[in-house]
C-alpha cells in the first residue's frame, strides 16, 4: 500500500474503537471467483463511527460497491469469497446476525434500484419489510405513510414499480430505508450506495436534510458511496478515498477538502471546488433551465446560417403518453408532454433535463418507437438523406438510425462477453467470438476497449462488471455503432470525474468528425455546463 496522506488516522490503519464504531472491517480480503487472478478488496482494514455521516469515494470498479455489499451482509452469504478478516457490526460478528435481526440495525440501498425490490409496488414492498422485523399489521399503515411522505412517493404506492422512472425507484428505496429505520428507533446504519444519481438536485437536497435529521436526532450511522460530494459537502462529518487498489488511501474532515485538490484528481474525482457553481447556479440549471443568454448564444443559428443544416429529429406538436404501450396498441396511456416543439441538428450536443418522473426516458424510448404520441416526430434516414415520420419507418430502419444507451444498462447487454458486446455493436449483429479472431472488428474492440478502461474485463460477462463499468459498456456498445442518432440516459451515471472526461470527449470527438446528434438526460448540472450545446427540460407537461 503506497503511503497514506497525513489525514490518515490511526482509526484507518484498523485500529477500530469497538465502543465507538459502527462498523469496522479488520484486514478483510475478497474476491468474486476462486478463479480470479485478483482479488477485488485486498487487507482492507476500515471503521466507521458510531453517529456520523461517512462519505465513501473512489474510482468507479475500485472496490466501493462490494465493500457496501460485505458490510450489507450481502457478501459472502449470497456470493463471493471472503478470504481473510472480519467484519464488526455495533461491536458483534456481522455473520452471527439473523436477518430480521441484522434489518432492525442495519439498512441498505443498492445502487441498482431494479435490484431492490421482491414485490410489485412501493406498498406491498414496504410492508414486506415490516413483515419481515414482525411490525404488528395495525401499525403499518401510518408507519408506510410517514416514510412515503419523507420522499415525495404518497402518491406512488400503489403504482408498479416497472411504470417508474429510475428516479422514483430510487426514492422507492429510500422509502423504505427511512421506514426500517424508523421501526429500528434510528439508532442503526444505513449504508446508501449512489443514492441520488436518478434524482433531481432538489429531492436530493430534501432527502439529505431528512437523512441528517435523522442522525443529529436519533443518532443513525450513514455510510453513503459517491462520486460527488455536491450534496453531501456541508452535511458530511468525514469523507474517505479509495484508491485503485481497493485500499482507503485518505480520510477527510470537510473543512480539509479545499486542500485537497491533487489528492482528487490523482484519483480521478472531482474536486467540489473545481466549478463556479452555487447552489443557485445549479438551480438555474436544473431547476429552472438556463437563462437565456447563457449556454446557447454562441451556437449558430441553423435557420440563419448561410449553408442550410436540416435537423436529424424534428418534433411538431408532439404528444408523449407513459406507460407500456407500444406504436398502434389503442390505447395511448398517460399524456406527459404536450404540444412539443424541437428540432435537434447533427453535431449538437443536447441536454434533456426534468425532475425525477417527469419523462425524460419516456422521450427516448418515443424516439425509438416504444411509445405512442400524437402530432409528428420525423426522423433523417441516414441512407437517403430524407426525413420520415416514425410512424412510418420500418424498425430496422429506425435502428440504424437511432441508439439508445438505457437507464439500466444490464437491460441491454445480448451477449455473455464484454468484447462480444462491443464486437456486435460494430457490426449491427451477433458473431460468434471464434469467427472474428484476430480480425480488424477483433482489434477495434479491444483498441475501443482500452479507451475506456474495460480492456482486462474483455472475457468478462457484462454482468460481472461494476455498475459504473457496466454503463461505461452500453455507452461505448452504442458509439461502436453506426447510428447518426446517440439517446443516452444518464450516461456518466456511477463514474468517477476522470471517466466521466474520457467519456464525454469521446463523444464530443465521434460527434464532430461522424455529425452525430446526441441527446442526453442527467441531473448533473456540471456535467449540462461543461457539455452542453442546448438544453431542453420537461416540467409540468411541457418542454422548454
């Protein structure tokens, strides 16, 4: 382990305080396969004290995740190897808890929401879990309705939860960590992975106030993992690193950050300090779209401009319905946006923003003809050069067009090898791996790989691979393509600062030289003024 800064204290060489630690992990060492030639988490000693608020960060695939999941309880009951060390929780053997006992201490949040949950709807979830730690029936109700009500989910309880945005879900699960919690009389942990990527900046800020109540007041120990510190700044009492070797490499008080910049960067994070955004900016933003006169007076005017560019998508007076159902299924659902008007030009870059719900990835998947609408959305075929309406195009022709990296990328993985994947997305099909051995497709993938730091998980399954690593996947499969058309849903969602750069100015660079149109959704607000050429936001049924 190379040498830790100064802010290493002996509580971070393992030198836990069993009285006062929530939980310590004692020279724990892991890995996934018994196979592995590494292991993911090497003699990680680490404690997290009784009552604070820990934020956890560190490159995406550094091992953050999976020590979550070992202080979950996950690992090694449900997978994996734990080969060495021990894991303490409010002072006893983590392994020697029952699970009704372990859920009245401890809760957890995953970092896929998909993941979470064993019933249909937000209700039936949350009373499986008072099931589970023997609530009595009759104080249910009031106990599901008050942790509803900490998240803004009263009037999604009875929704199912493949109707929700992944925003929602996410506050789906917090739901249900405010309720464990509740029912547990708060003193507990609640270890929180990634818990406000698919959330608008403004939930986020009023759950994280209703979090830190929750602490102050009852004492709850919060472990959250992020690759931002947007939120958790001013409310955190220690921020800890975890270097690419899997190891904590530095622990921080929030008053030692600002001193901190190369220590960020040689880890690739970002540096709250880094961007002139305030809170106000941000809100600006992300709340109520930029001014005019900011982000998009230095782009040219197509109607203006002295060589006419025709748009690549064109909506007029568009009509957009939630809900399953497809292009010429009847009914047409929920109408979420109204009399749109957009059009969308080759080599822009466009944000798409809009709180948590409000359609962000229902317009994409309109756009790939998932969804019914009203009014007229053409699309340019790239192979004539014509515009034509959805409706009309053949969906072979539209997905020559048009790419979409989902929200869940596990949702899109086809094949079992993450070179396959890639593989496939040069040539628009699967191939077998052994009939593109050694060819120039072969070598492209690998080369596009290395781009993206994936290169040494190329016989990996795509479901082997960190969260992070797995959206980083679906958005390099996408680009390998030859789509004119890029729909990214959250595209640098679970990757750290420095991905997140590579990631985008490799999208910038394909956009320029390929004229690619490229849509993306976010709540990032650094992420809208760093890239962004127009932004568009969906709010109260409309898109401005």
């Amino acid at each position: 382990m190379s040498e830790l800064p100064e802010q290493v204290n002996d509580r971070d060489h393992g030198l836990q305080n069993e009285k006062t630690d929530a939980i310590s992990c004692s020279h724990v060492t892991f890995r996934y396969l018994q196979q592995n030639k590494a292991n993911v988490l090497e003699d990680i000693s680490v404690s997290f004290p009784k009552g604070e608020v820990t934020v956890l960060m560190g490159r995406s695939g550094c091992g953050k995740s999976t020590l979550a999941a070992l202080m979950g309880g996950l690992y090694p009951e449900n997978g994996g190897i734990l080969q060495s060390g021990k894991i303490l929780l409010m002072r006893k053997d983590l392994s020697s808890y029952s699970i009704p006992e372990r859920s009245k201490v401890l809760s957890m949040m995953f970092q896929n929401a998909d993941l979470q949950f064993c019933m249909q709807t937000l209700r039936q979830e949350m009373t499986f879990c008072l099931e589970n730690i023997s609530c009595p029936p009759s104080d249910m109700g009031h106990r599901i309705q008050e942790a509803a009500e900490k998240t803004g989910m009263t009037d999604y309880l009875d929704r199912p939860f493949l109707t929700l945005s992944g925003g929602e879900k996410q506050k789906a699960a917090l739901s249900c960590i405010f309720l464990l919690q509740q029912e547990g009389g708060g003193e507990g942990v609640i270890l929180l992975d990634e818990p406000f990527a698919n959330i608008d900046i403004d939930w986020a800020e009023k759950i994280a106030d209703q979090l830190i109540e929750m602490n102050k007041q009852l004492g709850t120990t919060i472990i959250a993992v992020d690759h931002s510190l947007d939120v958790w700044l001013s409310r955190a009492d220690r921020i800890m690193i975890m270097n690419g070797e899997g190891k904590i490499c530095a622990s921080l008080l929030p008053d030692q950050v600002r001193k901190s910049e190369d220590l960020f960067k040689a880890e690739g994070l970002r540096w709250p300090y880094q961007t002139v955004l305030s809170k106000q900016e941000r809100t600006k933003i992300c709340s109520n779209g930029p001014a005019v006169g900011t982000l998009t007076d230095h782009l040219p005017d197509p109607e203006n401009s002295e060589e006419k560019v025709s748009p690549t998508i064109a909506l007029q007076d568009a009509g957009i319905y939630a809900g399953k159902k497809h292009l010429g299924s009847g009914a047409k659902g929920t109408l979420i946006l109204g009399h749109a008007d957009a059009a969308f030009y080759p080599g822009e870059m466009t944000a798409v923003l809009g709180p948590s719900g409000a359609g962000k990835t229902t317009l994409f998947r309109t756009l790939l003809g998932r969804q019914n609408y009203t009014g007229n959305i053409c699309i340019r075929d790239d192979s004539t050069g014509q515009m034509q309406e959805l409706r009309q195009m053949k969906t072979r022709t539209l997905l020559k067009n048009v790419g979409i990296v989902f929200q869940n990328p596990s949702n899109q993985f086809i094949t079992q090898n993450v070179l396959q994947e890639v593989e496939t997305g040069i040539l628009g099909r699967p191939v077998k791996p052994e009939k593109l051995a050694g060819s120039d497709t072969e070598n492209a993938a690998i080369e596009m790989l290395r781009e993206f730091g994936l290169s040494r998980f190329r016989r990996y399954s795509p479901y082997m691979l960190s969260q992070g690593q797995q959206r980083r996947l679906a958005v390099l499969s996408v680009i390998a393509g030859q789509q004119k058309v890029l729909l990214l849903d959250e595209p640098t969602y679970g990757q750290d600062e420095a991905m997140t750069e590579e990631i985008m100015k490799i999208l910038e660079k394909r956009m320029e030289q390929e004229k690619l149109t490229i849509l993306f959704s976010t709540h990032d607000p650094v992420l809208v003024k760093r890239w962004a050429d127009k932004v568009y936001r969906i709010e109260d049924g409309e898109l401005r």
